[in-house]
C-alpha cells in the first residue's frame, strides 16, 4: 500500500534524509524511530507531499506522490507534528472544513464527522473552541481529521506527543482498532509507543535507515537478549562469580541492584540461551536460589547501540 524510494532531501549543506527506502503493506503498524533531528518528520513531509524531495519518490496505493499528488493524496491521513488547527475553530466546524475539501457535503458530511467524533471519543468537545481544548483532545481532533475520509494509509507524525498516561493509552487503543484495513507509519521517538502498538520497527539516525524488523527481532540484538538474572544468598561470594563467568559462551557477570534487590546479570555471547547450564551449575555447587530468570532483549539498549555516532546501517541479525 505504500512503497517509498530512495527518498533524499537537502537543505543546502545538510543531508537531511539519505537513501530512505521501504515498503508498508495492509494490516502493518510501522514504528518510524529515531532520536530528535534523524530526518523522522522530513520523511513523513516527503511521503505526503508537503515536502517536495531532492531525490526519490513515494507511490502510495499505485500513485506516485510528485507525478499524481491528488490521487495518492486520497489514499492518505497524516497528523502532522504538532497537529495543527485553526484555534477559534470548533471541532465541529473544523471537520465540516475538512469535509467539504475532502468532497463531502449534506448528509454523507455529517454521517462521517460523527463516525470519526465517535470512533476518537470527541462528542463531548465538539463544540468548544479548539484553542480551548488539553493537548490531548487536540491531537484527537488532529487524528479525527485525519481519519475523516478513510484513508487506506495512516501517517501520525508523534500521535501521543505530550499525553498523560490515560491518553496515551486510549491513542494507542485507536490505533490498534483500525489497523487491520489500512497501513500505519508511527514516526516516533518513544521506544514505548513502538513497543505497545507496533509490529514491525525502522531505526533511522542521521537521515538514513539502520534497521528494519518486528521489535522483537531488534531486541535480540540487545546485549541481554537472554540474560540470566541470578538472585540468592552469599552474593558477595567471588567464587560464585566466578564460577558464572567461566561458564562456556558467557561474556560478563555484572552486580544488579534494584528495587527488586541484589542479583548477578550474566550475559551470553551472541544472545544464546544459557539458563540450562546455570541451572546445573547451581545444582553442582548446592547453591540456594532465590531467584533465576531469563530477561528478554531491551530495545532501548538496541535503540542507543544502533544510533550512537558512526553506527552503519545492517540487517536485523535474528537470534534463538
């Protein structure tokens, strides 16, 4: 439903997007990530046509976005950042706008602004001044909007940007809702929101896409991706740190402290599983466990690892 090619962008000397390249089907949430400046919104702008490219092209639902605008642009919602309204507007009167640009009048107007007033949880604003409504009533309205003419492919430009915890999680209940019959781009910062609603992942840093994957395949890449939490007495022990780290295939033993108390991290080489043979190391040495549990891949290790200056780009290497 969405094909973007080789997408670049300059201002002046400043390579904003370099080389963007990747494909949205029907039924994918698609968490855009990357940290502040990585050309996230650049992209989004170039997608939709709001941003003429220096090079490449984006072909949504068969229209390519420079040679047919109008017609790929019926295919697309987008919230743009900071979901921009006109402030003495009302809900009501900005849909009915949006409507009428969209095509729609009388009756069929009417019955769409209260299906998406309905859907978005925005009945009971509808007619207070927009410029009067929490942050978070305004990005509904933005996504309401956005949503109004039925899109086939969504793009929300940071779509829980500044919501409380309650509105984060009524957002992503919206999202999930609707992705079966359309494709989804999420251009986010919050490894969090890729996490909740999101079943595939690109990273991108410095304008260039460095991995693609579920975001569980980018966790593995973490290095504790099957990790082994060890809690028992006597952690002070040497020998028993030791012991850990001269088991096979094991690359540190690391002191945790936290508020689940005192523990050892062991951490395998390549994020093989190694719980079986610290199992029966504890057995052999008649170690009292409190505790022994594998921890699964943290992205946000992956997240800084992948971005961090001079990273390349590679594939999502997957792991057991």
């Amino acid at each position: 439903m969405l094909e973007i090619r080789h997408l670049v962008k300059s201002f002046g000397s400043l390579l904003a997007v370099d080389d963007v390249s990747f494909t949205v089907s029907q039924g994918e949430v698609l968490g855009f990530l990357g940290p502040n400046g990585a050309g996230k919104s650049t992209t989004m702008k170039m997608i939709t046509g709001f941003l003429a490219p220096t090079a490449g092209t984006a072909v949504i639902c068969g229209h390519d976005i420079g040679a047919h605008p109008i017609a790929a642009k019926r295919h697309i919602g987008y919230l743009p950042e900071g979901a921009p309204a006109y402030p003495d507007m009302t809900p009501a009167d900005f849909l009915d706008f949006i409507a009428h640009i969209r095509g729609f009048a009388g009756s069929e107007a009417k019955r769409r602004i209260a299906r998406v007033a309905e859907m978005i949880r925005i009945a009971d604003v509808m007619h207070q001044p927009i410029e009067t409504l929490s942050k978070g009533y305004k990005r509904r309205v933005g996504v309401a909007q956005a949503l109004l003419h039925d899109p086939d492919v969504m793009i929300l430009d940071e779509p829980t940007d500044g919501l409380d915890p309650n509105q984060k999680y009524e957002m992503r209940k919206i999202i999930t809702a609707m992705r079966l019959q359309k494709a989804i781009i999420i251009s986010t910062h919050l490894l969090e929101e890729v996490e909740a609603v999101c079943n595939r992942a690109i990273i991108v840093a410095r304008g260039r896409v460095l991995a693609d994957g579920t975001p569980a395949e980018l966790a593995r890449r973490s290095r504790h991706h099957n990790a082994v939490r060890v809690s028992m007495a006597g952690l002070a022990d040497p020998n028993i740190r030791a012991d850990l780290a001269a088991l096979p295939g094991i690359a540190a033993v690391e002191q945790v402290s936290d508020p689940e108390g005192d523990a050892l991290l062991v951490l395998p080489r390549g994020g093989r599983p190694v719980i079986a043979e610290i199992a029966d190391l504890a057995r052999e040495r008649g170690w009292t466990l409190a505790g022994l549990r594998v921890e699964r891949g943290r992205l946000d290790d992956v997240f800084r690892e992948i971005t961090a200056a001079g990273a390349e780009p590679g594939p999502v290497a997957a792991a057991a």
